[in-house]
C-alpha cells in the first residue's frame, strides 16, 4: 500500500513547487525592482562559468544567463558592454530605465534574450553601482543604469554587434547605459 501514497503525494509535492514558483512572477509592471543584485563584485582573477541561452521564459522566448560583465571596445562603436562570453549585450529603446521594466515579450524574446543572472554579478569596467535587476517572468533580469538588457542571436561570436541599430531601437549598450553610437 505505500507505492500507491507515494504517487499523490509527488503530485501535490509538484503542484505546490509550481505555485510557490509563480509566486514570483512579474509581467514586468513592477516599479519596485531596480535594486542592485546582491551582491555585486568586482571582477577577480578567479574564472567565472555561465549558463548557456535556455528556454523557459511563460511568455515562449529563451533567456541568456551570464554572471560576468565587462567592458570591451568595438570597431565603430567604441566601448560597449558584453558577457562572460564576449557577446555584446543590448538595450531596447521602448523599455525604460525609470523605473525599470522591460516590453520585449513573446515572439520579441525569439530574437533578443533577456539576460537573466544570479544573485552576484562579477564586473570589469563597469560601475557596479549601476547594475540592477528587474523582474521578469520568476527570474532576474539585469539592467545597466535601469535599463533592461538583452543579447541578440544574430551574434554567434565575441565581439560581434549585429543587433547595432536593428529597426532602429535596439543598441549595443555603454558602460554609463547609455545607446552606443557609431563612431567615426
């Protein structure tokens, strides 16, 4: 007879881990959420892993997790912001920074991959003071300045920037947050 308990109660264990996981859902309205990530460090001589893009955002899209930003410069565009990869990391213009809250949702996410990250973040020329994080979907979603960040799948390698300008709203993102411009 205890073979046939232990199937109930796996369900109800299940069920209850899945309402407990919504809990901490946001649709992104939230204006509470540009706290730092706790805490944030500087970056040490010690190598640092991340995850590679998974799915699982409920809106249908994948998400990219780091726990390394740096600073690098681009040909063009001067001194951008990338992973613990080298990929260039992007903001949307239709987002916003004050307070924070992302819109790229659904078929968006397809292309351009909210950059989740854990509890501490690692830096190298960035100022840690303007890291943060919002909520997105359960998971941390980490801004530079207020503003969410993203990686586009256009770029396969370091150093590429091929989501600079996409429809004219989306760009590699400054160590300052700012929109990265196209340098003589």
């Amino acid at each position: 007879m205890i073979p046939r308990r232990i199937g109930p109660s796996l369900a109800l264990g299940l069920a209850s881990a899945l309402l407990l996981g919504a809990c901490g859902s946001s649709n992104g309205t939230d204006t509470g959420n540009a706290a730092p990530a706790a805490p944030v460090t500087s970056a040490t001589a010690d190598p640092v892993t991340s995850a590679p893009a998974v799915g699982g955002s409920s809106a249908g899209g994948r998400t990219a997790t780091t726990a390394v930003v740096t600073t690098r410069t681009a040909q063009g565009l001067g001194s951008i912001v990338t992973d613990d990869k080298g990929l260039t990391l992007y903001r949307y213009d239709k987002d916003e920074a004050n307070p924070s809250k992302w819109t790229c949702s659904g078929a968006c996410t397809k292309t351009w991959l909210p950059v989740i990250v854990p509890e501490s973040v690692q830096t190298s020329g960035v100022d840690k003071s303007l890291l943060g994080t919002v909520h997105r979907n359960g998971r941390t979603q980490l801004t530079l300045a207020g503003w969410p960040l993203y990686r586009y799948v256009g770029d396969t390698a370091a150093g590429q920037t091929n989501g600079q300008g996409k429809d004219g709203e989306w760009h590699a993102v400054t160590p300052a947050g700012q929109k990265s411009a196209v340098t003589g």
